[in-house]
C-alpha cells in the first residue's frame, strides 16, 4: 500500500490542478472522524437513508427474497454497519437465509465491524473480505451463490459522472443474472442544506480533510505545514456536483520521495466530490448501465433515495 499511495499521492500533487484522491482519507484517525461526521445534523445523509431502511425494510426483504433462494448480501465501503444493521437484524429476525460479507478496503474498519457484530449479533454469518471491490466480486461470482450488493450512503457519488458509468457498467459484469443491488443516491435539493453537509459548524468535515495531510506527513515524512491550509467546500445547483478542496493559506515547499512539492499563495488541491442526482438522473444511469431499475424508496423530506436494480 505504501508504495501505491506515495505514487498516487505524488502524482496527484504534481498535476494540474492539484488533486488528492479521497479513498486516502480512510486512515485509522480518518475511520474515526467519519464516523462522527455521519452522526451530525448538518451530514442529513446518514439519518435520511437510516430512515428509508427502517420504514422499507419489509419491502426491501420482499425484494431479496422474492425466488427463495440463500444470498449473500455483499456490502461496498461498509463503514461502521450503523444503517446496515437495520436490514441484518430484520432479515435474522425474520430466519432469511443469507450470508453478510462487507467489503473495504480499510481492513482496521473491518476488524472493528466484524467484532461489534459478533458482539450484536451472534447468529449473523459474516466474511469480511479487505480487498479491491470488483476483484472481491469477481470471486464471489464463481461461488454459485446468488449475489445482493449494497452501496449506501450515496458512495455512488463520490464518483465524477463519466467514472460512475464505468463503477456500475463494471459491478454490472461481475453479477450474475438476477443478482440485485441496492444503491443510495443524494437527491438535489437546497443548496445551502447541501454546503452545510461538508462544513459543519463543529469542524469535524475540516478536520477530516485536513487529516489526509496529516497522513502524507505521517507516512511519506512530506512536511507538509497543515495548519497553513483552509477546507473549502463548493456546490454547484446547475450540475448537482459538490466539491471540496484544501486550499494554501501562503505559499509553501515540501518534498515527497526526493521530488519538491510547491504551491503558490491561495492554490487549491482538489480532494473530493460529491455528485447530487434528480430522479431522472437515476433512472437513466440504472438503463445506460444494463440495469432494470425495480423500485424507488425516498425519505419523508425526498432528500435521499435508495434504488433497488436488477441484472
């Protein structure tokens, strides 16, 4: 891991505009503070899909197990569980047969959720697999057993438009036939509740962000000066694209693997997006990718929608 992320990590540094890419904010410290991000007010995401979950956990079961057949329920970026809980134990209290395997790349995520659910859940079967997600799926094709995804928390939108098409064509080869997905999709809406979602007023988005230099420091010894840079979050209502960026308060020098780092005054380094769709913008993506789009769930604000596609 090392020697791919100090590559990528110089490579990002070294581009036009400068760029950093998010799946480095996913360090222990950057695990912990997410998971005090999903728990703010302003981050509306969490609570929205928690609630579609609990209200439409008897139709979402429906779904899943509309052939009768055993499953695994196979979780992208699985985080701490929190929402995802609501379906295990209304799928064990209702005796579904199925087996839960979260994936990620953060393995210390992992560990923490495979322990927290052998605590809550006993009786759950659970095989956590750290790995690339589509190689992941790849090898669970070839187990006979049929396969039902669940990427929440609108994780589909970190994705620039063009590489969503590409994620969801790719995870669309490696289903089988009659394999289902779950997919969380943050819906436009006022824009100011939007911003609020990346700036919020305890500072524990900024600290997030900021906590990726601290990780260049931590592990590439960058010497980057991180106090000297500000989070800066933008939204754009005509695309529905949130971005984020750490921008250089002053201009400043630091080395990464004997190659000098330099930013002028007020430059931007480019960390994060995060796409808003409209439910047209759903099912387009769903039929451009080979998907049947069965079913929309929306919170009662129409926030946040959870789509259920089928291959």
């Amino acid at each position: 891991m090392n020697d791919t992320f100090s590559r990528e990590i110089l490579e990002g540094l070294q581009s036009t505009p400068k760029r950093l890419p998010s799946k480095y904010f996913y360090d222990k410290e950057g695990d912990r503070l997410f998971q005090e991000i999903m728990k703010l007010d302003e981050y509306y995401l969490t609570s929205c899909e928690h609630e579609i979950l609990t209200t439409y956990r008897d139709q979402i079961l429906r779904l899943f197990t509309s052939d009768n057949r055993p499953f695994n329920l196979v979780e992208f970026g699985a985080g701490d569980g929190y929402k995802t809980k609501i379906l295990l134990k209304h799928f064990l209290e209702k005796q579904v047969d199925f087996d839960y395997v979260p994936i990620d790349i953060s393995s210390n995520v992992l560990k923490i959720l495979e322990n927290n659910l052998q605590q809550e859940l006993p009786d759950l079967r659970i095989r956590p697999i750290a790995d690339d997600y589509f190689r992941a799926l790849h090898n669970l094709r070839n187990g006979g057993v049929r396969n039902v995804v669940l990427f929440l928390g609108s994780n589909i939108g970190n994705y620039a438009q063009e590489r969503a098409f590409e994620f969801l064509s790719q995870v669309y080869k490696e289903l089988k036939r009659d394999d289902l997905m779950l997919i969380g999709f943050d819906l436009k809406k006022d824009p100011h509740a939007i911003l609020a979602a990346y700036n919020d007023s305890k500072g524990i988005t900024r600290q997030f962000n900021l906590n990726l230099l601290h990780r260049i420091n931590h592990e590439l010894d960058a010497g980057i000066n991180v106090e000297a840079f500000m989070h800066y979050p933008v939204y754009n209502p005509l695309s529905g694209t949130a971005k984020s960026y750490l921008v250089s308060r002053r201009a400043q020098s630091f080395v990464i693997d004997g190659h000098d780092i330099e930013l002028d005054a007020w430059e931007a380094i480019h960390t994060e997006v995060s796409q808003k769709f409209s439910p047209s913008d759903i099912t387009r993506m769903a039929s451009l990718t080979g998907f049947t789009d069965l079913e929309n769930f929306t919170d009662s604000r129409n926030y946040f929608v959870d789509s259920i596609w089928k291959k």
